[in-house]
C-alpha cells in the first residue's frame, strides 16, 4: 500500500550522528522493546550461572549509599558504599525480578548499573523502575508495584532519593521461539539490494507492557533506510547512530504493533471502482483521548477518497475506542479539511451503530467495541461525502482517539525493516543478538543470539518468453522505497510478468522495462455489478437460487442470463461494460478470469425452475426423474449436474471471450483454476476441456502434481499453460510458518520442466525476502542459458536410466541431438544416484549438493 514515506530529518545527539524519522501515531497494547545486534559487531556475551542455567552479571558502582541486590526475592549481593563490583544473576525460565534496595547514606547518593550482555547497547543498564522501599511483591512478582515508575538516569547513573527506596528490572528468559517473522531462524540480505527483514519483538510471558522500542546494531556494510508499516508494525519515530561495528537503529512505539484497526482511505478511481483500502491511523492499546496523525500518498489513478473506521475479519483485533474529529488535508495545506463530516455530528451518521455523546468535549463520536468474532466492522463515511483527491498526491488525516485494550489476543508482532547490503559485504551468516523490553513496565528479555545470511548478488537475468509470474494485485506496502526496492529485485531476479493488476505502483516502476502484467477479474460468473446488480436486485424472480430455497441477491439466474430476452441482453451490456474497464484500468497485456465457484461442494446454484427444466433437457431425464435438492447431490444425477454447471461456466466464458477479442485482440485471454480433475469440476465448476476452445492459455493449481497438471494440459488441447507454484504466507501473520526458501529455485525449475516452459504463475510476491529473490534468479539464469530446451524440449526420460533418484527430482529435454539434464536436490542432504542411457552420454554417477542442482547438455551416445 502507498504512502508513509519515511523523510530523514538532521537532529538529535550530533556526537552520536543520531537521526529522527516521524511517520504516524499508533497506539497498542501488549508491547516490548526489543534490541538487535551483531555479537561480532558488539561483541554481546552470554553467561551461564553456577548451575548451569541462564545468567547474566550486573556490574553496580555504588556512591554514598547501600545497596542490596536479590534476584526474585533472594539475596545476592551486599554492597557497601563506593564499590564497583560484578554480581552474577542467575536467571530462571520464565520472569526473574531483579531488585537493588537502596539507602543513601550521604549527599549525592548514586548507582551506576551495566548488563554485561548489553555492552555496546545505547543503555546498557536497560529499563529500571524505581520506587518506595521493597515489599514482597516489588522483590517477587513480575507485574510493576504500585508507585513504581521509569527510572531516570543519565549514563547508566540513577540519583538515589534520601532514605531507603528500590530499583528493579524484570529479566524474562523467552525459550527458544523462532526470532524471525515468520517462524523462522533467521533473515536473508543480499549483495547489491534492498531487502526486507522483519524481527519478530519478543514477548514478556507475564508482564504487560504499553510501549516498545525497537534496536538493531548492524556490522559495516548493512543499513537500515526505511521501515515499513503496511507488513510490519509502524513505528513513531525512528533513529539512527553510529556503533562500534556499523549502525546503530532504533524505532519507538507508543503500544503493542499487530493491532489491526483503525482509519483506512477508500482510494476510488473514476469508474468507482474500488483500488484498495489503506490504513493510515492505526487504534490501539489503553489511552486517554490523543490526536493521533498519518500520512498516506493516493494512488495514481485515485479521484475520491473515502474514511472508513475498519476492523477486517482476519485480524482478530479486540477491546474499546472513541473517536471523533477525522479530518482529511493534502500534505501541501494541512489545515484545509476536505472532509466535512468527520465529526460524526450530521445526521447521516445516525444510521450507523456506536454514534453517542462521549467526544473529548462531549459532543457526538463513534464508539466501537470490537469482540472476538469472524465479521469485518466497518463504519463509512457516506459516499456523497467522499472527497475529490489528486491521484499521486500526499494527503494528512488526523484524528481524536481513546483506546481500551486495544489489541490482538496472541499476536506476534513483528518490525518490517528495509536493509540495504553492500557488494563489498562478503557472503556467509553473520550472529545477531536480540533483547526486548518495556520501559514502563521495567522489564527486558534475555539475550539471544541468531544469524543474518548474506546471499551473492541477483544473476540480472531475464528469459525471453518462459514466465515466471508472480501474483501482485495492488500495493500492499507503504514506503515507497520499499516498493521501489521490490521493483529492483523483481526485475534483477528474472521475474518479467506479474498478474494482478497494472495500475499498482510496482508494475508502473516496471512497465518501461519491458514488464507485463496480466489483468484478473475478481468475480466470479453470474455474479453482476453496476446497473446490472441494481436491475437484478428489483428482480428477485432473475435472481439465482441456493440449493437451501434462498436467492443470491448479487447473482443471476444462470439460463436467464444467458438467454435471448431483451432485460438478459442488457444486463449482458453492464457486465461487459466491467470486464472492458478492468481491462482498461491500465496497460494489460492478459486478461486472465480466475474462476473458483462451487458447484456442489458446498452447493452452490441455481435450481429455478428455468435452470432445472434446462437441466432435465441437458440430462436426458423424464418427467418422472425427480429433482429435488438432495437428489441432484447424490449419484447419477451429481455427475450429470456437475457436467452442466460447468458447461454454463463455459458458454459464459465464450461470451467474454467474443467481447475481449473484439476489443483488445492482442490480450491474451486465459483462466485460472484448479487442475483438471473431479475436485476442479465440483468445487471451482471448471472443466478445462469445455474452456479450451475459448482460450489462448490456462492456468492452473497450486503445487506440483504430475497427474492432474498433466490432465490440464491435455484438457487444453495444445493451449499455453501455466501451472501454479505456492509461495505463500500472510504478510502480517504467522498462522503459517514460510515454505522453505532454499529450494524454491528447484521448486520453479520443476513446474517449467513438466509443463512445457510457457512459465508458471506463483502466489504470492509481497511475501518474497532475500532468499527468495535470490533463489529466483538461479532458476530465472538456468532457464535463460536454456530456454529452448524448456519451451521446445521433448521429454526423453524413458531413454534413461535412474537409480536412486524419484520422479521428480530429474527431467531430460531433448532437442535436437543434444539433452538438456536437470537433477534437482530439494533436501538438506547430497543427492547421490545414477543416470544412465544407451542413446545419450549419461553422466553415469550423479552427485549434488544440498539443495542444489545439476543443470547439463549432453549429445549422443557414439
């Protein structure tokens, strides 16, 4: 998604070279600070306590006072004033209560404290409460204690008050939990490039927090430029210092990241049709009424903009919040609000739910409680009120929130940081340490260690016709040198197509360069807009029916609307006056329609009485067959019902077909859908035989099975295809680990192999990191060095011989009176077999590496 770009303003301790870098309010709940660095840079240690566990030492100088260290209660140390000592902390799995009883015992009473696994940290005492003298509970318990507040210090040097009085850290020791978003152990840059990085910010088990910093220490040679707050939590402010090993870079929360609510922009473009919705204030945590700011670019080819108060189903976000007084301005004059109704006081807000008098100032406000439930809320302002923008523009919005445990229950939040990698940085994994913490509850996390890996440069190279075709629909990040950074990656990994959509940022970054972008239509069949919808909803009689009795308000009445009456034609009209302008939304050369309707798992529609008549006719059945819902689920009526929703499908698909081709005949036009096999036909009421006649290419699946993609390609008839490779984890959430990115480049080889190198689409590419870009252009150079083997190729495998090797782990293309070998190793462990043939000069023994690949020509046999 577009907009918060990050603008780095002089500031700050100049000794330090420190920067700042504003970008918004988010308040949330649940937060931690975390701290990251190269031990190699900084030279973070680790200890162990005398009984094997966990520990740490805290080096305490004590001037004009007593100091009595304990760990959760117990003693461990008694210090006497003016002494510097080392005390080893034994820390237990869980939270350790860590405490300094302090008592002045003259003028200018003061304790200097350093963790020796924080050294060369900014604060190396880390966060301290300070507050009355200890009882129990401030010794033992987790939680801060009432009248414990953030201690103040200079120089790791806290001012001892007169009498007695407490310091205390919580030190929580997190387990082993994978460090890197999503699951995994560690993060990939690479030579020459930009890439995202995205740490996860460590829990703090049993103590609740409200703020969160977050702290990178990066050797020489890799820099933090920008964060990015569309896949990663979006910070307040971001700051950047020199270390002793490179740089040194910290981002401030106010609350937890991850929560998932507050307000989007509506971009619309001039057909109104909708070109994505952007959060720009994000809601979240405990908090009195604040104004909270963001700033978001419009689209390009935007022409309104309309708020919504949203909460998408997905996200889970829970808990209480007021707002009021949302304004929209552009960039250049902050202070003219175009929005006139964001004060939630004109009457057409009282059709909207949570609208009462609880504003800031007792006017009128909307309150939102938010449960745990599986609906998307949102509160819109009306369209009428939406407001004219300038496509490209950079606009402000503002608003008045309170907040009440705002959060996502269980959520993992995580930074998305935009590293840049020198050339001169050599290959190789390099150790990374993290800590977490919460200034406001004085609490941190243990030290860990983990590893960034430096991958070689991009190939830079491209094949001439195989694609290799990632999905992209619109900008789902916010910084637009992120995007640009995915630009440069995209185009230096080989990638030359992208589906989705060309009216996105990237793809315009990459159309000048020869790039080209498929167009998919995001409807399914029958399913109407526009005027059309609007004929079809003063028409229930028009309306498709659900096996259960009830009407698809939105959906025609399939023989209806395929027929010859005067209203069908016209509603015929509207639709094609949609696919025309998704088409025309940008410069498209496919049209591609993804098709996935379910036809009787579950069931779907229709059984009018026209469309079950038209079926008793496309059956053969008498009059005495009975028809009933429950029959046409059950054999031999299910195949029979099944064949004839598909073919509906398919004469709907002929008459897009016939509209495409008339307006755009240079447009590919293509659909994508299962592979071809009964699951297809009844789950996505495709049948790729009854659509080949209508198509210039198929597309299909997702994941590698011979079968079924080989009963697709037959299906189509000779027709381009391209099946599906699956990259695909959610941007935000880690419901679902990453595939492995170390073979993703035998995962791409594979697929183009089989299918006859036409390329494959793959979802998804905002998920792509490092290694992934990486590994794409080691497949992208092998097909470039070979491309006529992959798209002209016969596959010969049957003149060989191989022994310990499976099916799918080697392929043989011949063309010519050459072979293109290809032996793909998608284990940890060396492949070893043997590849043998009486027509060819076989190799004989055949050794890769893990996770490599033998990639070779060979002739004929003398």
């Amino acid at each position: 998604m577009r907009g918060g770009r990050a603008k780095f303003l002089p500031g700050g301790n100049k000794q330090r070279n420190m920067y700042y870098v504003g970008n918004g309010g988010t308040a949330v709940q649940n937060a931690v600070v975390v701290v990251v660095c190269l031990a190699m840079a900084l030279g973070a240690m680790q200890f162990a306590s005398a009984q094997g566990g966990p520990a740490d030492r805290l080096q305490v100088k004590t001037t004009a006072c007593r100091a009595a260290v304990t760990a959760t209660g117990a003693l461990l140390k008694a210090l006497d004033p003016g002494v510097d000592e080392a005390v080893e902390i034994p820390l237990a799995d869980g939270a350790s209560v860590i405490a300094l009883q302090v008592e002045a015992t003259g003028p200018g009473a003061a304790v200097e404290l350093w963790w020796a696994s924080l050294q060369g940290l900014p604060d190396q005492a880390g966060p301290w409460l300070t507050g009355p003298a200890a009882d129990d509970a401030a010794l033992t318990q987790p939680e801060p204690p009432a009248g414990f507040v953030p201690a103040s210090r200079k120089d790791g040097r806290f001012t001892v008050a007169p009498g007695k009085s407490c310091l205390r850290q919580v030190v929580v020791v997190t387990g082993d939990a994978p460090p890197w978003f999503p699951k995994m152990g560690q993060a990939f840059a690479v030579q020459g490039t930009r890439q995202l990085i995205k740490p996860y910010l460590p829990s703090l088990g049993p103590v609740s927090a409200y703020d969160c910093e977050l702290t990178l220490a990066l050797p020489a040679g890799v820099t933090v430029k920008t964060f990015d707050g569309g896949v990663g939590a979006q910070p307040t402010d971001l700051r950047l210092a020199k270390g002793s090993g490179g740089q040194v870079v910290s981002l401030s929360y106010d609350g937890p990241p991850g929560s998932a609510f507050g307000i989007f922009i509506c971009w619309q473009d001039k057909n109104g049709g909708t070109i994505v919705y952007q959060p720009v204030v994000g809601v979240g945590g405990t908090h009195d009424w604040r104004r909270l700011r963001g700033e978001v670019q419009a689209p390009v080819d935007a022409v309104l903009a309309r708020p919504i108060v949203l909460r998408w189903a997905h996200d889970k976000v829970i808990g209480e919040a007021w707002i009021d007084n949302i304004t929209l301005a552009a960039a250049d004059a902050p202070k003219r609000n175009l929005l006139a109704v964001g004060d939630f006081e004109d009457e057409q807000w009282d059709k909207q739910a949570g609208i009462e008098q609880s504003g800031p100032d007792g006017s009128r406000c909307l309150h939102v409680v938010l449960r745990q439930d599986d609906e998307t809320h949102g509160w819109w302002v009306p369209r009428e009120n939406g407001v004219e923008v300038q496509g490209g523009k950079t606009y402000v919005v503002e608003a008045d929130v309170k907040a009440d445990k705002v959060h996502v229950p269980g959520a993992n939040p995580h930074a998305a940081l935009l590293v840049a990698c020198d050339r001169a940085v050599q290959p190789g994994a390099y150790k990374v340490t993290l800590v977490g913490g919460s200034r406001q509850a004085g609490a941190r996390t243990v030290v860990r260690q983990t590893t960034l890996e430096v991958l070689p440069d991009l190939r830079d190279r491209r094949p001439k016709s195989v694609r290799l075709m990632p999905c992209y629909y619109s900008d789902v990040f916010r910084s637009r040198e992120v995007i640009e950074a995915y630009a440069h990656n995209t185009y230096r990994s080989g990638i030359t197509w992208t589906y989705g959509a060309a009216n996105c940022e990237l793809a315009r970054l990459l159309l000048p360069k020869g790039h080209k972008v498929v167009c998919s239509l995001g409807q399914q069949p029958f399913v109407l807009g526009g005027e059309a919808a609007k004929y079809l909803k003063e028409h229930p009689e028009l309306q498709a029916v659900k096996f259960d009795g009830s009407k698809l308000s939105n959906t025609a009445c399939p023989v209806w609307f395929l027929g010859d009456e005067a209203e069908a034609r016209t509603a015929r009209a509207g639709f094609r006056e949609q696919v025309l302008a998704r088409l025309g939304s940008g410069d498209h050369a496919g049209f591609n329609w993804d098709i996935e309707q379910p036809v009787v798992e579950p069931p779907g529609f229709c059984i009018c009485e026209r469309c079950l008549a038209n079926f008793r006719q496309f059956a053969g059945l008498g009059a005495d067959v009975d028809l009933k819902p429950d029959e046409l689920l059950k054999d031999p009526l299910r195949g029979k019902w099944v064949d004839f929703r598909c073919r509906q499908n398919a004469d709907l698909v002929k008459v897009v077909s016939r509209w495409l081709k008339a307006a755009a005949p240079k447009v590919e036009f293509s659909v994508y859908s299962g592979y071809q096999y009964l699951f297809t036909k009844e789950h996505y009421g495709v049948d790729w035989a009854l659509l080949a006649p209508y198509l210039d290419a198929g597309m299909s699946g997702y994941g590698f099975l011979p079968g079924p993609e080989a009963a697709a390609r037959e299906a189509l008839g000779g027709k381009p295809y391209l099946a599906g490779e699956l990259y695909y984890l959610s941007p935000t959430s880690d419901e679902h680990s990453a595939p492995n990115p170390r073979h993703w480049a035998n995962r791409v080889l594979r697929q183009i192999a089989f299918t006859g190198g036409h390329g494959i689409v793959i979802w998804w590419l905002p998920v792509y990191d490092g290694m992934v870009f990486y590994q794409t252009s080691l497949a992208a150079e092998a097909i470039a060095e070979h491309e006529d083997y992959f798209t002209k190729g016969r596959d010969v495998r049957g003149e060989f011989q191989a022994t310990g090797l499976k099916q799918d782990e080697w392929f043989a293309l011949q063309l010519g009176d050459r072979v293109l070998l290809l032996v793909l190793n998608f284990a940890p462990e060396p492949l070893q077999g043997r590849l043998e043939s009486d027509t060819w000069r076989a190799p004989g023994e055949v050794s890769v590496e893990p996770y490599g690949r033998m990639v070779r020509v060979i002739e004929k046999a003398p």
